[in-house]
C-alpha cells in the first residue's frame, strides 16, 4: 500500500499526476467539491457567529469513503486540490471530514499547489509542501455564506412578487441588471440621419477613396449634413468645384509601433475564445479544463498542454519566456525578437489568487505537433493559446500611416492608409475586436503621391446613413464590462451567465443577449427595491473586501455583519409592502374598443399575457398568451387586441365537429372534438387553416392509434413512447429486452418485467408532495381512518352550528357554500366570481 496519498479534485488530474510519483504515491480524485451547505433554511446562522452547517454532498459521498479509507492506511496526505481559494477551501472540506472521521491523529497533512501538470511542477510542489491558508478559505466561506443569504432571502420574495420559481444571487442580478439598462437604451433610442460624402479616385497604381473632412471653411462633422437636399446640394457644389480632378496637398506620413497584447487571463481567454472561435464562457473553460488536465499524446502518455486556466495574472515564469524566446528565434529568427525580455504586469491585487497567465505547459509542442491527439474543440483553443503566448514575448509591429489632403476649394477631402513595414508579432496572432471600425485604415494601401499630383475623380458620392442604438451584450462584450465594473471573478463568469440562461432571464438572439419579460420583471424589482444590492459600486466594494479577507487584510465574521442587518431589514419591509401588480412590470395599453374595458399585460405563471377588464369586474376578465417574440413591455394596444383572435373556429369536421384553434399552457393547439394536437412549429395558430389543422388532428389521432401494441385487459398495456416501445400498469414501466418483439409479448413475461422495474419516481414541486400524501393516505389503518371520519363528522357539525349563528352570517356566507341566508347571497357570488377569476389560467 503506497505510504502517500494525494488528492486532486478530477479524476483525469489524478490519472495524469499519478505517473509522475511512482508507487510511494496513491492519487484519488475529490471529485469537485465534497461539501455543501446544508439546502435548507438555517443552514447559514446569524445569530451564533455565522456558523456554517456542511454536509457531504451526496453524489461524491462514494469518492469521500474512498479517500478517508486511503487516507486511513497513508502515513502523509498531500491536498492537491487547485491553487485559487475555491480549490484551497475544497482541501480544508476534505481535511476537515477526516478529522470528524479521527484519521489525521499522528498523521503529516500539506497542502500543495502547481500552475500547471507537469513532471518538474508536479515534483517540485511535493517536495515544498505548505500549510493551507486559513484567509483563502475564510474569504470562500464568506462568499459562500453571503451567496447562500441572499439567496434564501430574497428569491422566496421574488416568488410572491414577481413569478414562482425565480431566484436572485449577489452577482447574477447586477450582471442581469447590466442587460436590462442596455435593452432600456436600445428601445430609448431615436436613431438620427446624416449624410457623409465621399470621392472615388482613380490612380495607375489603383482606385482609392477620399472622406469629405472640411466643407465650407469648417471641419465636417457628423451631423453638419442631416437630409438628402443639403447632401445632394452640397456635393453637387463640391462636384463642380472638382472639375474631375483633384490636386494633392499635404502628404503626411508617421511610423508608430504596435506592442503584442498580454498573456490570456481567465477573462481575456473567454473573450478572444467568444470572438474567434464562437465558444460560449462555459465551453471555452470545459475545453480549457480538459487541456489543463491533461490529453493522452500517444507513447508520451496524458500530458497537461496549458496552465491552470482560473486566473488573473499575466505573469509568465522565468522558465517558461526562455524557451519562448529560444522558440521565437528558431522559428521567426533572431530579427522577431525584442532586446529584452516583454512584461506585463497584473490589474489584480490578489497575488494569492493567480499566478501564472494561461499559456502552453511547453511552448515547443507546436499546435500542428499535438492536433492529431485533439478534438476539434481543443485544437482550436489551444492554437489560441498558443499563439498569444508566442506574440507576446515578440517584438513590436512597425505600421506606417499615411494621410494625403485634398483642397477643394474652401473644403477639402482626406485619404489615409496604413501599411505594415514589419510585422513583428502581427505573424503570429493579432487580437481581436469586439465591433469593427468603420474608419479602420489598416492595411488599406495607398499610391505613391506627392503635392502638386493631379487625380482623376471618377465620381463625388453622398451616402445616407442613421445612428445605430448600443449593441446588447455578446458573451465576450458582457464579461468585459463585468471584469470592468468588478462584478464578480474570472473564474464566476461563466456560471454567472450559465445562470441567468437557464433561468431564462436572458436568451441569445444571434450571439446576443436580450432580456426576457420574466428577467426584466426581475431586474427591475431589484432595481426598484433592492437598489444598493444590485448596485455595481456596492457589488464591486464587496468583492474587493472578500479579496481584503484573502490576503488576511480583513476578518469575515465582520464583513457578513456589515451586510446581514441592513439586508435582513429591507427583505422583511418589501415582503409586506410591495404590491405584486406594480412588481411583475404589469402595463396598461388602453381601453378595448367593443367593450370600454381596460387592456392590460401582465406577468402570469406561465408567462406574459394580455387581459381585457379586471378581477373586480361583474364578468370574469379575458385573456390571451402573447406570441413568441413580443414583450410585455414594448407591446401596443393593437397588437394585444390582435391576440384576443384566438380561439378561432376553423369550421366543421367530416364528422361534424367543431375545429378551433387556440394557444394553452404548453403552445399553440388544434381541437376537434376531444382531440388536441399540437401545432407544428410553421404553423401559425392566426393563419392556419382548416385542411392543415384537420391534417395535424389525423396524425394525432394516427399517434394514438399506433401508440398501443398490446392491451391484455387487466391495466398491463406494451406501449409505443416517445424513447420507444414499453411495457406498463399505470404504477411502473418497464423496459423491454433488445432480443424481443414488443408484438410477441406475453401477460406473464410482462408481469415479470414490472415486479423488476423500479418504482417511477413522482415528478418534483407539489405533484412529489401530493403523490407522497396520497400514498401515505392508503396505508392508514382501518382504525384511524373511523377516527378520521369520526373526525371529520364532528367538524361538520360545527361547521354548520356556527353557520346558523347569525352574527357569523356574513363571513360564513364569504367562506361556505352552506350559508342560505339572503343577505348574504350578493357577498357569496362576488367571493365565488373572484375566485374563478383568481383560477383561471391566463395562457388557457
């Protein structure tokens, strides 16, 4: 049995290092993290210091077994697990069960930490162990703990607010508040028209263009020319001017330097991987997880190709920029060089937390040297690597622009081109740009000229263009400002908008992120009420201070009391005060013209709608689901009153049965008869017609019929399903063996293949709990369902006693179908109509 046990938090790492030690080293995998804090209420206690209930999280409890029986038998354990504070509070959760365990009595515990999978790094972290650090754990504890406040307090009041369901987070909402002002801006935004003019020039050497950049004795701005008269006047003054020719003046040329962008941080890679490859923040870091972990490069075994991928530093070691620079001078020669050595220096104060830049583990594996050993994926991200790293330790690219001036008379025209007089680190890679410059002269060449030189015009050109609002957030543009603003960490990013996704708060809209009517209702209730905790100032305040812990600058305990009281105080007021109407974003549009009555849009459980009248109305209000693609908040009378079409009756079956359209809880939906199908996604519930939804009623109706193959009469059915054919008694399902025909089944092979099938689990939410009762229900016995009719017998009785009781009249005759008292019949029915009104499914 190997004497030293490491522990690494993925298997992969475990499988990679495990080469390196030898036999005195036994390495196993955490498997992530192996605690949790309690999923319940009180699992955080601000009344006794903040005290913390952990347990073991359920599906790594086999892996934890396995390292405490490893760890039994190891007579040193190394705590491997990764080098930011996450991974450094994941080694004090595993020291900590061991302990609780009584395994570390007598025993040698370090904690050991490496940027990158490698023999030498591997090797040269065991043998210089440290203690762990109690101010990283601190500051993971603190954020866990203010992450897990937040959350239990203040999503149960978006649940009687705004939507059941929802959830509110520290991070997630300022970052989800960010693409709600920039939708704001968007639709705030009255786009402006202005003209710019332009001269296409001929020249031996070839064409070229010219920008107006003077008229009339004054520098051209942009809106000096706002409508097609002024734009068309003024270059036909400028035409005539011309004459078909114009005479170089001023030729200006200088030479400036470009430097090679630094080393990929966690943030920089997720932006450029965004750009460049298409990869959203969580796909770039699984890949990049991947080739940190380590890739199986044939004989050489698995191999770690780059350095730990959470970090943010750009920071390379000294080892790593020599054999850069023995690279760069093999492969680019000695001239791609720069004298001396490129560095860069860290916006992070956090030293603790990053220290190297992501880069190659080994700079000579060239990307064409390892592609056959990647997946697609992971070759692209590592080329990627690859090549920022190589550029920044390159010297500069020289870039000559030059800017030529043509008079007109008192106007003037300019033509600038840049050209690149050595490429220096452009060879390599060049970074990329989030929106495009419509001035970008870069590599735009232009002939040789000089003043006095004549040009031929071949045409003066006036081009109408309008302002375009703020584009909304791509995932690279989103993680730029969010690092900008201090919102959050480069290793949260991609959780933080995974969340806001699957929340469906958000939704991509060609790469762009586009708030949905529930994250708008959101936002803006947090933003409304929760003000300073949606704040970017405060969030970023926060997560310096949660930084100040983690370079033992500052004490946790304190800094969740700081937050605790004022927070735990405005919960409570807005769970009382808050009106959910006003909560939700409801709209009113105006008033419905057949009936008076007002038109409104609110926030339902199943999403947005439109409802003519109110609850309070005499008759119960009406309501249509709005379309996929409209919002609640941009949505106008007549476009809600077009929703108000539905349902529409088609016409009559071949059987005489009425065939309507409509839109329910689960989408748009053909009905004849008993029959519903639902419609495809080409059809349009406002435009179908009659031969098409009798179409999709027949292929329903096909469906059904082919869904039995075997009825025996006794509840036990074979069943064709969506997954394919099953057996069934309403209670189980049961799989059917690949070597049988579903068709030559019999009743007793099927009844033996139920009592081995497992017992379907009830679905989650209420439809678990009343399943759960129901159950509990049947195996009362006999005597304690007497005592409960007994029971139930006895509140009857008294129930109708008070009801007789005349000084209860009203309120009984509110909350009971017995009362006959006439006085009360008018409360009754309100109650009643309100009721049905309250029940009513506005998406139905």
């Amino acid at each position: 049995m190997a004497k030293n046990l490491l522990i690494v938090e993925s298997p992969a790492k475990a499988k990679t290092i495990n080469k390196y030690l030898g036999t005195d080293f036994q390495v196993l995998a955490s498997y992530g993290h192996v605690r949790d804090l309690r999923p319940k209420e009180g699992a955080v206690d601000p009344d006794h210091g903040f005290a913390m209930a952990y347990e073991v999280i359920d599906r790594n409890e086999k892996h934890v077994d396995a390292i405490a029986k490893a760890a039994s038998k190891a007579s040193s354990i190394y705590l491997a697990t990764d080098l930011d504070r996450e991974g450094e509070a994941i080694s004090w959760h595993i020291s900590e069960i061991l302990k609780e365990r009584g395994l570390l009595e007598g025993k040698d515990v370090q904690r050991v930490v490496f940027s990158e999978i490698t023999p030498k790094a591997i090797k040269e972290a065991v043998a210089n162990p440290r203690k762990l650090s109690h101010d990283l754990v601190d500051a993971q504890q603190a954020r866990r703990a203010l992450d897990y406040l937040v959350g239990f307090n203040l999503s149960p009041v978006l649940w009687r607010k705004v939507q059941r369901g929802l959830s509110a987070g520290r991070v997630q909402s300022p970052a989800l508040r960010m693409i709600v002002e920039r939708e704001l801006e968007i639709e705030a935004f009255k786009a402006r028209e202005y003209w710019t003019i332009q001269a296409n020039l001929t020249h031996a050497d070839g064409a070229f263009d010219a920008r107006l950049v003077k008229l009339d004795g004054k520098k051209f701005e942009q809106f000096d020319l706002t409508n097609e008269a002024d734009a068309h006047k003024a270059r036909a003054a400028l035409d005539k001017a011309a004459a078909g020719q114009f005479t170089v003046g001023d030729v200006t040329s200088r030479e400036r330097k470009r430097r090679p962008a630094p080393p990929f941080t966690t943030s920089t890679l997720q932006q450029e991987a965004a750009r460049k490859l298409g990869f959203s923040t969580s796909r770039t870091m699984r890949v990049a997880q991947g080739l940190y972990e380590g890739v199986s490069l044939g004989s050489e075994g698995n191999v770690g190709l780059i350095t730990y991928m959470r970090t943010d530093s750009v920071a390379l070691s000294d080892d790593a920029v020599a054999e850069l620079r023995d690279l760069i001078g093999r492969e680019y020669g000695k001239g791609a060089l720069p004298d001396a050595v490129q560095v860069y220096k860290s916006k992070s104060k956090n030293a603790q937390e990053a220290h190297e830049a992501v880069r190659p583990t080994s700079a000579m594996r060239i990307p064409r040297s390892v592609a056959s050993f990647l997946n697609d994926d992971q070759r692209k991200l590592y080329e990627l690597i690859w090549k920022r790293t190589v550029a920044c330790q390159m010297i500069h690219a020289t870039m000559n622009t030059v800017s030529v001036e043509f008079p007109v008379g008192d106007s003037g025209f300019r033509s600038t081109g840049t050209t690149v007089i050595d490429p220096g680190f452009l060879a390599v890679y060049e970074e990329g740009k989030d929106q495009k410059n419509e001035d970008d002269d870069e590599n735009r060449r232009l002939p040789r000229l000089a003043t006095g030189d004549r040009v031929p015009v071949s045409a003066i050109v006036a081009d109408q263009h309008f302002t375009e609002p703020p584009p909304r957030y791509s995932e690279a543009s989103l993680v730029k400002a969010l690092e900008e603003y201090g919102i959050g960490r480069p290793s949260t990013y991609a959780s933080i908008i995974q969340v806001l996704i699957s929340r469906e708060y958000v939704m991509l809209d060609s790469r762009r992120f586009r708030p949905t009517d529930v994250g708008r209702a959101v936002s803006q209730f947090l933003s409304g009420h929760f003000t300073q905790y949606v704040d970017y100032d405060f969030t970023a305040r926060l997560e310096d201070e949660l930084d100040a812990v983690s370079r033992g600058e500052e004490q946790w305990v304190p800094l969740l009391e700081r937050f605790w009281q004022p927070f735990k105080t405005l919960v409570d007021d807005k769970t009382e005060s808050v009106d959910r109407s006003e909560a939700t974003g409801a709209r009113e549009l105006g008033a419905d013209p057949k009936t008076g009555k007002p038109v409104s849009v609110r926030l339902g459980r199943y999403g947005a709608y439109a409802q003519i009248g109110t609850k309070d109305d005499e008759d119960k209000p009406t309501y249509a689901s709005l379309r996929p693609g409209q919002s609640m908040h941009t949505i106008t009378l007549d476009e809600a009153m077009e929703l108000f079409k539905l349902p529409r009756n088609l016409g009559k079956s071949e059987a005489d049965e009425d065939v309507t359209v409509g839109i329910g809880r689960f989408g748009p939906f053909v009905k004849q008869g008993s029959i519903y199908a639902s419609l495809k996604a080409e059809d349009d519930p406002y435009t179908i017609e009659l031969p098409r939804a009798l179409q999709l009623v027949q292929e329903k109706l096909e469906a059904i019929a082919n869904r039995t193959i075997l009825d025996f009469g006794n509840g036990i059915q074979v069943l064709n399903g969506r997954y394919g054919p099953y057996i069934t008694d309403g209670e189980k399902n049961a799989r059917i063996p690949k070597d049988r025909e579903p068709k030559t089944l019999t009743e007793a092979e099927c009844v033996e293949l139920l009592a081995a099938a497992p017992v379907k689990k009830p679905r989650g939410g209420k439809a678990a709990k009343k399943t759960a009762t129901k159950k509990a229900a049947v195996k009362k016995a006999p005597a304690a369902k007497k005592a409960a009719v007994k029971k139930t017998a006895t509140k009857k009785a008294a129930a109708k006693k008070t009801t007789a009781k005349k000084t209860a009249v009203k309120k009984a005759a509110a909350k009971t179908s017995t009362a006959k008292k006439a006085a009360t019949k008018k409360t009754a029915t309100k109650t009643a109509a309100k009721k049905a009104a309250a029940k009513k499914t506005p998406a139905a």
